[in-house]
C-alpha cells in the first residue's frame, strides 16, 4: 500500500512549468486544495492518510527529503511512490511500475542513495527526448502550448487511475 507520494520538480518561479517539474505540476492538479505546510525540507500535506511530499531541494537532492520523511513516518521503500518526468518515454505517454532502473535520473539515484533502495514505486510522466541539443536546457524549458494541452490530458487520464497507485499500468495518448 502506497504510504508516500513524492512529485519530483525543482522550487521556484523559473522552473514552474517546465518539463523537470512534471511531478509538481501534477501534484498541483491532483490535490489543487491541499493544505500544503514547510517540513521536511519540502511542501508536505496528508489525504486520506497518505502523506503527500512536494521536495525543495531541487532535483537532483530528492532524497534528502523522502528519506527524513519516510525515516519519521516509518514508511519502507516499498510503500513510497515517487512521480516523475522521464525522457525515455515520448509525451504523452505515461507508466506505472514497482523498481525498475534509474534511466540516469539523478533524482531518482539520489532517493535511492538516501531511501537505501530502489524498490520504490514510480509513476513516470514522459516528456520525451529532444532529437539534438542540450538535454539539460530541455528538461528546463516549459512545455509548448500543444505538449501542455497533451500534458493536462494525460493528468486527466491519470486523476481517473489515481486509486490505483500501488498497480502496474500505463497508457499513451498518441
């Protein structure tokens, strides 16, 4: 059972809709009227007993955060979900699964680091590859206006599976 739900992003005004920040953005339409507190070195919130992490040490230092929240909780690495962006996957395209490789994500190495495993469940939001350049300006860029319509789809399409966190699925609108 999902004890712990941790959206990935980076904190602050010039990273708020970008690709990196994925997980944020669908922690703001998943639970639009949390109350959202300072703990943990990030914005925490509980519904229905699941405690809700939004971390805000940027990116690549997550696990500082899921590990002081799941160490307070006692939450095993196995009841945690951490939500994503993901290159690997085109937009549109989204997966959930338990473990499964770190793809270079450096925030899901850096949870894994600190959680001490990498049996997590992850929900990853695909955001697609750039075909040349900067893969570090891409993940940094905001959405386009079409990929940010394809993106508010595919929320829609996961608010729908969103009692079903703890299951293997996914789904691409294209």
């Amino acid at each position: 059972m999902i004890k712990l739900i941790v959206f990935l992003g980076n904190p602050g005004k010039e990273y708020e809709k970008t690709r990196h920040n994925a997980g944020f953005l669908l922690a703001s339409y998943l639970y639009p009227s949390l109350s959202w507190q300072g703990k943990f070195h990030s914005l925490y919130g509980s519904e229905g007993g699941v405690k809700i992490l939004k971390p805000l040490t940027f990116m690549n230092l997550s696990g500082t955060a899921v590990s002081e929240c799941a160490t307070f909780f006692r939450i095993k690495s196995d009841e945690i979900l951490v939500v994503h962006d993901d290159l690997e996957l085109p937009l549109g395209k989204v997966k959930s699964q338990k473990g499964g490789g770190l793809q270079g994500h450096n925030g899901l190495r850096n949870i894994k680091d600190r959680v001490g495993s990498a049996d997590f469940r992850r929900l990853r939001i695909g955001i697609g590859r750039p075909v040349h350049g900067d893969v570090k300006l891409y993940v940094t860029s905001p959405f386009s206006k079409d990929e940010a319509i394809l993106l508010d789809q595919a929320f829609s399409e996961i608010g729908k599976r969103k009692g079903r966190f703890d299951e293997d699925w996914e789904f691409s609108l294209l």
